[in-house]
C-alpha cells in the first residue's frame, strides 16, 4: 500500500477558528466557547477534523475547479451523490449513502426491501488540528452598540497558537473502485462500473477477496492520468487553504507554515509526534 503521509504545522493569531457553542456560564448569554480538550492538565484548543475536512473540500473547489458531488437531503439523513467516477471529492473523500428500494422478486411475485446502500472508506485521513502547546484562550467581550437603547454584549474565546496536523492520503485506493458487497467497500453498483467502464477504467483483480467459486474480485480503476490528477490537487491545495470561524474580524491565515511529505508503502503515520 503506496502512502503519502503528511504532517502540517499552522500558526495563527487571535483566533475562534472552531467553536463549540453556546458559553455554558449563565452570566454569559450572548457567549459561544471554542473547542479545546485537556490533557496532562492543560488545555490545548483545537479544530476537529471534520471541520479541516470541510475547508480542504472547498479549497479544491474555488483553487481546483473541482466540481463537487451534489448533497441529498432527506429528512434527517443527508448524502452525496455518491459517485466517484463523475465527482473527485467522492473518490478522495469517501462516501456513505445508504438506501432500499421496493422491488418484485421475479420468482414470487411478492414485493420485497432491496439494499441499494453504497459506501466508500475515504482515501484522505487527516487528523483534528491541535495546537502543540497548552494554550490558555482570552474571553473578548465585544457589544452591539449602532442601535438605540443600552448596547447588547456578547463574548468568544479566542486563542494564539501554533497547530498541528496529520493526513494520510492513500495513492493506490485514489481512483480505484471495489464492488465488495460489504460495508466501506461496495462503492459502485453496477450501473456506475459500467460507467467507470466507459470512461477508460480497467479491471483489475481484487487482490484480498474472492467470490464464492474462489476466484479474485474485481476492481474499477480510472485511468492513470486522471487517479494522478486528483491525488496532486488535494496535496497542492494546501497552499491556498482558508477558512474557519469568525473570519470577518479575525482574517485568521490557516496555510501550512511548515510541511513535511513522504510518501511509503505503509499505512502507518510515522509523524504523529
């Protein structure tokens, strides 16, 4: 397994770059806290990695052009389109679109729950960013003052602090599509292999599952020249990264200050200290 692993350094100043909601003190209603997790008895403020996720995702599509797969909403549940032949972000990002449709069954004529789910184990693995030393955040107190009447105060915890973070970005699964029919690795039905098809991939055997009689799955791989494509723009985007809360009168710069890459032919982070 070919892997590029990756470890980021940011430094950032006077930031609320991922907030936890609402200040739980009651003298404080207008207040929102940031995130931060204790350990050895400090406290180290932090953005969760579903939130780094959200801006590298955006980044790919304002300095990538990458057309991003379209979100589905229904009730409670949301997805995307789920197909990472058409949409780069669905191959590098992974994907979890779970479903059943009604159908015959041909030899009982008796309706019946088909699963239609498709999943995908994300190529990208990235850490949460943390700052690298206990930090202590400062309570900015700020009012709303431009109507009339008595002002409206409100806080936020904001930080300095320099960041650290991880990914993983797996160079082989990048581009290549399993049809496994459990969770994580069924990531095309068939109607989007075909496609796959079409569109230059090649089969390959599945070198880890066979079927039933004992012979080697296969595998959908898009061509060379686009699996490379992808897999360089979610490396290089890093440059332009942006984003995060109260950016309006923080403008905080979340750009990699410091980079190291290397790629191996293991799984294993060998930066994560």
């Amino acid at each position: 397994m070919k892997t590029t692993q990756g470890f980021i350094i940011i430094d950032v100043d006077v930031a609320a770059l991922n907030n936890a909601g609402k200040d739980p003190q009651p003298i404080n209603e207008n207040g929102v806290i940031t995130k931060k997790i204790r350990k050895h008895g400090r406290m180290y403020p932090y953005v969760s990695g579903q939130a780094w996720r959200y801006w590298w995702r955006e980044t790919l599509q304002h300095h990538a052009q990458w057309e991003m797969s379209p979100i589905i909403r229904e009730s409670k549940v949301a997805y995307t389109e789920a197909n990472p032949i058409q949409y780069g972000d669905d191959d590098i990002f992974g994907y979890m679109r779970a479903g059943k449709i009604e159908v015959t069954d041909p030899n009982t004529g008796k309706s019946k729950k088909e699963n239609i789910t498709l999943t995908r184990v994300s190529p990208l693995k990235n850490s949460a960013l943390i700052a690298i030393a206990g930090t202590q955040t400062a309570k900015h107190w700020s009012g709303m003052s431009r109507q009339e009447g008595n002002p409206v105060p409100f806080s936020k915890e904001e930080y300095s602090a320099m960041m650290k973070g991880m990914f993983s970005l797996n160079l082989e699964q990048a581009g290549t599509f399993s049809v496994q029919d459990r969770t994580g690795f069924k990531n095309l039905n068939q109607a989007l292999a075909q496609n796959a098809l079409e569109q230059g991939a090649s089969e390959i055997d599945e070198p880890f599952a066979k079927d039933k009689a004992g012979n080697p799955l296969k595998l959908y791989r898009l061509p060379k020249e686009t699996r490379i494509q992808r897999i360089k723009d979610t490396i290089r985007v890093l440059k332009f990264i942006s984003g995060g809360a109260m950016q309006t009168d923080n403008m905080v710069d979340v750009t990699p200050k410091f980079i190291i890459l290397s790629t191996f032919r293991s799984g294993n982070h060998p930066f994560s200290h």
